[in-house]
C-alpha cells in the first residue's frame, strides 16, 4: 500500500507538471534545384541542390513555456539546423545550432542565456523582404543569416510600438566550429583576457500596422583563430584580440493593403588590431516590395549595392521571385537573381553554400525551383 500510494503521488507530480508546462514542436523543410552561370575562372554552369537556404534554412525545435505565476514565465528554444539535401546538421554539426537557450519572461520583457540571435538578426526579421533566401543580403555578407554568439546573457522587451533589446557574449563560439564562413573559430573566456572573442548588440524597434523601422549595433571583438572575411573575392584575414568587427544598420518597411515596401543600409567596419592589415569599411544598401497578388500568390522583387572602397570591389543585384500557396504550410516557388561585379569583384549571387563563387568581375545568374513544407 504505501507502495502504491507513493507511485500515485509521483504519477500525479508528473500529470500537475505536464499540464503546467506547454511544449512545441515546430520546422520548415525547404529544398529545391538552382542552377548558376560563371562559376570559377572558367565560368562553368552548377546545377545542385543548395545546401544551407531555399527560402528560409531547414529547421526543426523545440518551444516551451511555463506560467510560475503572476505574469512569470519560464521559457526556452531548442532549435536545430540541417540541410534537406542530405540530412546532415548544420552550423558545423552541432545538434542545437540554431538556437539553445533558456529565460524568464513577463510583462518587462524576456531575459534569456544560451546560444542566441545576436540584435542584428531582429533588426531584420520584419524589414527585410528577402529574409535568409538563396538570393538575399547574404549573398554579399554571409555573417547575416548566421548572426547568433554562445555563451550569451539577452534582454528583449516590448513597450507599446517600441521594442528594445541587448546582448553580450562571453564567447561567442564556444564549440570551436565557426558561426558563419570567413569567421575562423573564437572560442573567448579566456583568463586573463576578458574581451578576447566577445559580441555585443543592441537594439531599436518601432512597428505599427503600416509602418516600421529599425535600428542595430552590433560589435565582434578579435581573439585566437578569428578571422574576417568581406565575401568579395579577398581571402579571410586574421581579427586579433585587439581588433573589431563592427556592424551597424538602419532599415524601415511601410504596407498598404497586400503591399509591402522596405530599404536599408548596413554599414560594417572591421579594425583588424595591431599588427594587422588596415581598416576596411563596406557599404549595403537594399530597396524593395512585395505583393500578395492573392492569398495564394505572392510576388516579391529586391535590388542591392554593396560598395567597399578600401578593396575597390562593389556590386549590384537584382532579386525577383514568386511564390504559389498550396495550403497554409506548403509553398511552392520559383526565384532568380542577376549580380553585376566590379572589375575586382567576386560576389557570389547565392547564398546557398559553397562552390558556386564567380571569377574576378564576373556578373553571375542564379535561379531556383524549390517547395518549403512548414508544421
């Protein structure tokens, strides 16, 4: 009997906390084929499948909440990035790279500690029209689809039309296998050497129903193996402890009925510290709008200019793609871009992995037909 009585009283502890706690599971699944012109010095023709993005990247996560009471809640993210291609995980095999944190929330905001996105990542997400696509910002800065630091301490509230937010890493690559490409590895917290691979960014949000804008800092501090890389072309070079890797963006968005309008810029300069190479500083700019022709049909077109005087390379690219609705988590769609180099240029029009960079001053073509299923 006591027995029994014991095993009830756990069973009901299990069923009280089940019942407190909401727990989601989530993904999108989104792939397709893209075929590329002038690729390498030869300017051969790819046909693949991309790796790492079609519309949005492949992810599955976990989402939970748990009311303690009096507005508190305890809340987490759990969220892993794989490529459909091959099943194989992203963000250099880590099984929650994505996100992995955990916070507390109410009515002041929501602090949270783990692997995170850094501020520039919400500065974008209801701006930019282009998102993570194939064909998008990070064609010409790859850092901006992977813009997440470990080790993180974050603060996000919202305040009527206002949203603020702040974030400061300890260490912003922990696992030692890089966050985006051209970045080395700086793994940080280190004794001794408190600023060594640390990320800092801030955040300033205003949205209403037809109008936003938005406005981000965000700084890399140098360290052991890190590097930087402009993704024109130029090899990744050495940020030392002392150096900076410093971006900072302004964007606004307006919508009228099905139509949306967007433009930015992303301004980034990188002080590579002592003994380096000299400051470098490039320039992004983006314009553009989408319109949900019908509930089951949107059109979205965006154009770019990246300038980077220190290295004499720029870029222009055009962006045009079309989605068809099959149900309310199922999109099929086509989209294509054309990026025009410099001389010394070599922008790669997609975003969508390695092995497609163009030679110097080639202009590049890219289009892909893909299908995203979201649960």
């Amino acid at each position: 009997m006591k027995h029994a009585f014991l095993f009830g009283l756990a069973l009901s502890s299990i069923s009280c906390t089940t019942y407190a706690q909401s727990v989601t599971l989530y993904g999108v699944v989104d792939t397709g084929v893209e075929f590329i012109n002038h690729v390498g010095a030869k300017g051969q023709t790819l046909a693949r499948m991309p790796s790492n993005s079609g519309l949005i990247p492949s992810r599955w996560g976990l989402r939970g909440v748990e009311n303690l009471g009096d507005g508190l809640q305890a809340v987490f993210v759990l969220e892993n990035g794989f490529n459909t291609r091959g099943g194989d995980i992203g963000q250099g095999g880590r099984l929650f790279g994505r996100q992995s944190w955990v916070g507390l929330s109410n009515s002041w905001g929501t602090v949270s500690f783990g692997r995170q996105y850094t501020m520039t990542t919400y500065a974008l997400a209801e701006s930019e029209i282009s998102g993570p696509a194939v064909y998008s910002l990070g064609s010409f800065d790859n850092y901006l689809p992977n813009a997440r630091a470990d080790n993180s301490v974050a603060y996000k509230g919202r305040f009527g039309p206002f949203t603020i937010g702040a974030m400061y890493s300890f260490g912003r690559d922990s696992a030692g296998t890089g966050n985006s490409p051209g970045q080395g590895t700086c793994a940080g917290q280190v004794a001794g050497d408190f600023q060594q691979c640390r990320n800092l960014s801030a955040l300033l949000r205003y949205d209403t129903p037809h109008f936003g804008a938005a406005a981000s800092y965000e700084e890399q501090r140098g360290g052991q193996n890190a590097a930087f890389s402009f993704f024109d072309g130029f090899a990744p070079a050495p940020l030392g402890r002392n150096g900076k890797d410093i971006r900072t963006q302004i964007n606004a968005y307006a919508k009228f009925g099905g139509v949306k309008f967007d433009a930015g810029w992303l301004g980034r300069r990188v002080e590579p510290g002592e003994g380096g190479p000299a400051s470098v500083r490039s320039d992004l700019y983006f314009a553009g709008v989408s319109y949900l022709i019908t509930p089951a049909f949107q059109v979205d077109g965006e154009g770019f200019r990246m300038i980077n005087q220190q290295h004499d390379t720029r870029a222009t690219m055009a962006m045009l793609r079309a989605a068809y609705f099959l149900s309310k988590r199922t999109a099929a769609y086509v989209q294509t871009a054309y990026l025009m180099n410099s001389r010394r240029a070599s922008y790669n029009v997609s975003a969508g992995g390695p092995g497609a960079t163009p030679g110097a001053g080639m202009n590049q073509t890219g289009a892909m037909v893909g299908l995203q299923h979201s649960f």
